[in-house]
C-alpha cells in the first residue's frame, strides 16, 4: 500500500499529470465554455501583411476578369471610413514593396498591372509593364 502512494506522489508523475489536466481544461474552456466569436469585423481590421494578401487577390481577380470597378470595390474594402485612401494609393503602396522585398513575380505581375488600369504606374514598375519582368 505505502509503495503504491509513493509511485502516485511521484512528482514527475504529478507534473505530467498536472501539465495534461490544464490543456485539457483550456481546450474545454476555449472551445466549448466561452469559444470566441467574431463579429461586425471589416477587411481594414486584418494585419498588415494579411491586408497586402487581399491587394494581391484583388490584382489576381483583375487578372482573370478586366474587370477594374471590381476590383475597386474591394480595394475599398480596406479604406477605413476616418482615414480613406484610394484604391490606386493602395496598389501602389503594396506593389513597391513587393518590388522590392523581390516577392513572386507573379503576384507582382498582377499588381502592377492592376495599378496600370487603375492609372497609377511608378518607376519602380516600369520593367514590370506588360509582362515584362526584370
């Protein structure tokens, strides 16, 4: 009996026992007591570079259709209503640093493309210009 005690107060035992119980508890808690929800929550809302994925699927999307009211329509997604910016702003911004991190010539293709229907072509995109890439 006294052997027995002593293996269950092992303190490693414990510990393990211990660390399992609590992520098991948490796992409980976060997923099925108080789960979070997310509401009301807008494009402007996402991090940075989650913001630049979406300009990137906006050129992509003006890539398969021509389609350059769309693709305003959702680079407006991402203009906050205190600050707004425009749609040609956005592009822009996003395209020089694509540019210049040297990202997948692909996406930046689409970017400098959309920025060339939307008007607003830099230097840093004029080898970019009609499929042609540095």
């Amino acid at each position: 009996m006294n052997d027995r005690r002593g293996w269950l107060l092992d303190p490693r035992l414990l510990l393990i026992g211990g660390a399992l119980l609590g992520i098991g508890l948490g796992l409980v808690i976060g997923w099925l007591v108080w789960p979070v929800t997310y509401y009301d929550t807008d494009v402007y809302d996402l991090r940075a570079d989650y913001q630049d994925e979406f300009v990137v699927m906006a050129g992509a999307l003006y890539a398969l259709e021509r389609d350059v009211g769309a693709a305003r329509q959702w680079l407006a997604l991402l203009s906050e209503p205190q600050t707004p910016r425009s749609a040609e702003s956005i592009v822009v911004e996003v395209a020089e640093r694509y540019i210049a991190r040297g990202a997948s010539p692909t996406d930046i293709g689409h970017l400098v493309s959309l920025a060339e229907a939307l008007g607003s072509v830099t230097t840093p995109m004029q080898p970019y210009l009609s499929g042609q890439q540095p």
